[in-house]
C-alpha cells in the first residue's frame, strides 16, 4: 500500500511539473521577477526617504555635541550603503540580456544573485547593524546629557530589543521569502530546461 502511495505521488509530480506550457512558466517567471524588483525598488525610495528626514533632522535641530553629528554621519553612511546595494540589485534583476539567452546561463546567474543576495543579508547586515548600533551609542550621548536616566534608559531598553527583533525575526522572514522566490524563479527555469531536454531526447 505505501509503494502505491510513493507510486501515486510521484505521478502526481510528475504531472505537476509538465502541466506548464514554455509560455506560463517564463510569464511566472517574469512575474516573479519583477514583484522581486519591485520590492527592491521600493526599498532603494525607503532609503531615500530615510536620508531626507535624516538631512533635516541634522540641519532643523541644533545639536551640542560632536557625538550627536558623528552618530547622523554613521546613520546616513549606513542608508546610503543599502540604497546603493538595494539599487546595485534592483539593476541587475532587471537586466534582460541573459534572460533572452541560453536558460542554463540564466540559471547560474540567478544562483549566484541568489548567493551574492544571502552575503548582503548575512554576513553585510550584521557589519551595517554594528555600525548603526554605533550611530545609536554616538547619538545617545547627547540625549544621556539632556533626558532624564530612566528616559535614556527606556530608549536603550527599546532600540536593543528594536535591534534584537530585526535581526533575529525580521531579518530572517525577510531572508526566507526572498529565497523562496528566487528558488522559484530557478525551478521554474530548470523546469523549462528540462521540458526541452526531453523534447531534444
């Protein structure tokens, strides 16, 4: 009864995988694609938007200490860093000129986008929230001087805890889901590479 069962199942994958015609699985493809690029896109305006409010922040509000103006440089330096990253990808996932060429080629380029997406949101993303933790600590010092200590306190309190939940939630269900489409852009595409390897057999 369990062989039927795997027997079954793997029919059933089986039909699954060749019910796409070429044409659905590159606009499922293509649709993936640009929702990937759009996100980075909006993510690249975000950014701006950050170092706008930043840059006006730091000329409306007449900070007394060097430290406040060294924590906005770091905070500033840290938003241009990811809008220019954000942009750099947004770039390459809209370019069109493997996509159009061998799918093998496309595969691998997306694999090592893929690759080169998980270092930025790994291993990169801890150096930015190092130096944006440093910012932070730079920035603190005026408030320390200015707010009560159980005001400085809480805003430790809540930035850590802020910190410590992007990095150990939204960091990681940010990283899942843009590997889950990246990883369904690359199926689709094998798929497709298979289908016309079996039309060549």
């Amino acid at each position: 009864m369990k062989d039927f069962e795997a027997l079954k199942e793997l029919w059933s994958n089986q039909v699954e995988q060749t019910r796409f015609s070429p044409e659905d699985i590159i606009k499922r493809v293509r649709s993936s694609k640009s929702q990937f690029a759009n996100r980075l896109l909006f993510e690249v305006v975000a950014m701006v938007g950050a170092i706008l409010v930043l840059a006006y922040a730091w000329i409306a509000i007449d900070f007394k200490m060097w430290t406040s103006h060294m924590g906005l440089l770091i905070f500033m330096a840290c938003c241009l860093y990811v809008m220019f990253a954000q942009y750099r990808d947004y770039r390459r996932m809209m370019d069109d000129t493997l996509m159009t060429g061998k799918p093998g080629e496309y595969i691998r380029y997306l694999k090592s986008y893929k690759q080169g997406r998980y270092n930025l949101n790994t291993r990169k993303y801890k150096v930015y929230t190092l130096l944006f933790s440093a910012g932070l600590a730079f920035f603190f010092v005026e408030i320390f001087f200015l707010a009560s200590l159980w005001v400085t306190i809480l805003g430790v309190i809540v930035t850590a805890g802020w910190f410590l939940a992007c990095y150990f939630i939204f960091m990681k269900s940010y990283i899942r889901k843009e590997e889950g489409r990246l990883n369904e852009m690359i199926a689709n595409l094998e798929r497709l590479q298979e289908q016309f390897r079996d039309r060549e057999d």
